[in-house]
C-alpha cells in the first residue's frame, strides 16, 4: 500500500548558506503577498468571471513581471514562487469549501481569507520540487538551484521512498529540511494487544482504563519565570536594533527547547500506546472551546491534546491497532463505571466520584477512563443500529433506531442508557 510520509532532518549550514536560504524565504513571502494583492485588486476592479484567478495564470503574469519589475527573482528557483502562488490558491479554494459547508451545517469551524505575511511575523519557509536527491552516507541533500547540503544526522529513509517535494524552514536560529515522500508501506498484522480507553484531562494528562494515568509534563510552566524574564528584557530593547534583534533570537530559542521537549513527550507515548494496544478508545475533546477559557487556556495549551490526537491518528495503522473517538456529548465524568448512575449534581471541583447507589469511590478521570472503554466494548451494543445506512430507520415498536446523541437518556431510577454515534473507524 502506498503511503505518503514526511521526514525531517535539521541543516548545518554555514553563513552564506544561510544567507541563501534566507533570501529564498523572502521571495517565497514577497510572491505570497503579491498574489495575495493581485486577488484582491481584480476582485474590487473586474466583474463575473474576470474577478477570479488561479496559481498557474498568476504565475505566468508574475513571470512576466520579473523581466521587468522583478529581476532580482532569477537568483532563486523558480518553484519557490510557484508553489507559493499554489499554496495561496489553495488557501482561498479552502476558504470557499468551508463557505459552502457552513451554508449548508456541515460544520460548525470557521477558516478564513488568506492574510498577508509580514517579515520577523511569520515563519520563513519555501517549498521546493523537481530532482532532489539525498546521500545517506555523507549525510547531504541535494536541492535545485542550491546544491548540496549538510544534514546534522543520518538520514533513513527506505529504499521503496520517492521524493515529491522539499521544505526548508528555519525556527530560531536553525533549519529544518522536511521530505514529503510517497513509499510503498507493508500490511501490518492486526495488533494483539488489549483494549485502552483514555480520558484526557487537566489535573493528569491522560487517565487510562487500566489504571495507571500519565502524569502532567509541565514544560512551560516550570520555565514560566525564565519565560517572563527574557519576555521582559525583549520589551525593554530599542525597536529596530541589534539588541532587540539579539533579545528576540534568546526568546526564540527558548521557545524552541519548550516545543522539542513536548514533542517528544507526545511521540513517546503515542507510539507506546499504539504499540501496545489494539484499539486506542478517546472522546473527541473540544480542544478549541476550552481554549476559550482564559484562566485555564495556558495549561490546555501547554498540554497540546489535539496534537497528541493527530499523532495517535497516523501512528495507529503502521502497528496494526485502531483509534476510535466517542461521542463528544457522551457524560464520562457523570456516570458510574460500575452501576451506571448518572450524577447531575458533579461539578469540576469534585474529584472524587462517589456514588449513592452502589457506593463506588473512584478518581473521576480514573471512572470516566473506565466509562470511555465501557462505551466501546458494552454500550454500542446495546443501541446498536438496524440500518447504519440510514438514520430514520424505525424498529418493530416505530421508535427511533438511532436516538440524538446531544445528551444521554436518564430513566426515573437514575441511571442512564448512553447514546451511540456510529462510527465508521469501528
């Protein structure tokens, strides 16, 4: 099966490489903002069909423009301004998709115009294509128009791998080269391994069904002083100067270590997780709405839930297990693991689940964990659907196969039948 993966690898570059590299970043910001402009312009000035453009014709008029206007642009690629102008019409063809869905209630997110890019605002960045290649034994890649460059470590890429395209970034003070390649991935064996719920959270970063919770990492809060420190010395420089220039690179740094230590927290366990386990049952956390929180959004931030998601998601299929999200609605925290009553007085300030029916007292990530796994392994099955194709199917009785999933059924005694979202994954 064909698979599309990225590698990347870290550059050791030396001043006029950088200074290359650099300029290279700049036109790909100037062609963005350009094509940016240009859109804007026809779409005031012309009328029907003529207000609209795409990346090829905006990259012949711009081709046109550099005999003239721009001359300086031959120094570079000629891809790094097309793939620019291709990632803006990509840009706009993703604001008019989610137009459209919101028109219709597809979805509820909201993806906006483009913006311009202003230098020292945004990260430095190209794309490259055409013949690249890459010397594992001397550690070099060779990329067009700029030749051979040294990489920090060894790259590892396999034999079947084909290279589609190269980008170059810069964080800080150091670059990044990033292969995007298309290569032929074995069929695993299913996993063997058991079941595991998760129940992500604030006070743990993770509570798992089997007992043991993953521990907080508190990588910016722990350099939070340094933090305010460096953040106040960069204020107190003078604008458009050395010192602001060298306060601002210290600050980038800094940023830069906090970002590889939760990287690398988030790798560790997502491939421990989906190593181990044959099926990674998670809720579907609104990470954006808690963000909205401003007394609590620091420490969502700095946990970085939906990333960790994303990782689980790609991770899973290379080692044979599966992830399944549950119903956002369902009430993990509010119902008991063990008896199924549904507490509709639990507030976040109670940690401890206590129940009155049956008298369980349990850490309440450490239930809702257990209640996650629950949904997966009982609780589909007992509102499993007739007709999955179709959400109006009617049993015997004329009831509803499917009920709304908003909010759980509570019956006179307290306890609750959960509702079931079909989910395709399963």
């Amino acid at each position: 099966m064909l698979r599309t993966r990225g590698y990347k690898y870290e550059l050791t570059v030396n001043n006029k490489e950088r200074t290359l590299l650099t300029k290279y970043a700049g036109i790909s910001r100037f062609a963005w903002n350009w094509g940016l402009a240009n859109r804007k312009s026809r779409y005031r000035t012309r009328a029907g069909a003529a207000r609209y453009t795409d990346a090829m014709k905006q990259h012949k008029e711009l081709n046109r423009l550099k005999l003239t206007d721009f001359p300086w642009m031959y120094e570079v690629s000629k891809c790094v301004p097309q793939e620019a102008l291709r990632d803006l019409d990509r840009g706009y063809q993703n604001f008019f998709t989610n137009h459209q869905q919101i028109k219709r209630k597809q979805t509820t997110r909201y993806i906006g115009l483009p913006i311009f890019k202003k230098k020292g605002k945004c990260k430095d960045s190209f794309r490259l294509t055409g013949v690249i290649h890459l010397f594992q034994k001397v550690k070099q890649v060779q990329l067009p128009r700029l030749g051979k460059l040294r990489l920090k470590e060894r790259p590892n890429l396999p034999v079947s791998a084909r290279i589609l395209s190269v980008t170059v970034s810069r964080t800080a003070d150091r670059w990044y080269v990033a292969l995007t390649v298309k290569e032929v991935q074995p069929d695993c064996n299913p996993n063997d391994g058991p079941i595991i719920a998760l129940d992500k959270g604030l006070s743990v970063f993770t509570a798992l069904s089997s007992g043991i919770p993953i521990t907080r990492p508190k990588f910016l809060l722990r350099q939070a002083r340094k933090q305010d420190r460096l953040s106040k010395v960069h204020s107190r420089k003078q604008n458009v100067s050395n010192n602001k220039r060298k306060s601002a690179l210290r600050l980038a740094r800094f940023y830069r270590r906090i970002t590889n230590q939760r990287h690398n927290f988030l790798h560790q366990t997502s491939t421990y997780l989906a190593k181990n386990h044959s099926v990674i049952v998670t809720e579907d956390l609104h990470v954006k709405g808690l963000m909205q929180n401003k007394k609590l959004s620091k420490y969502w931030a700095d946990l970085s839930h939906g990333l960790f998601q994303r990782f689980l998601a790609y991770k899973a299929p290379l080692y044979g297990s599966k992830v399944i999200e549950i119903d956002r609605w369902f009430p993990s925290s509010k119902l008991c693991s063990n008896c199924l009553y549904y507490r509709r007085d639990l507030t976040l300030a109670d940690r401890i689940f206590h129940c009155p029916l049956c008298g369980l007292a349990l850490d309440r990530d450490q239930n809702a964990a257990r209640n996650v796994a629950n949904y997966y392994t009982i609780y589909q099955f007992l509102l499993f659907p007739v007709a999955e194709s179709s959400a109006e199917t009617l049993n015997v009785c004329g009831e509803v196969v499917r009920p709304a999933s908003e909010q759980a059924r509570v019956d006179e005694s307290g306890r609750t039948a959960p509702t079931v979202v079909s989910n395709n994954s399963s």
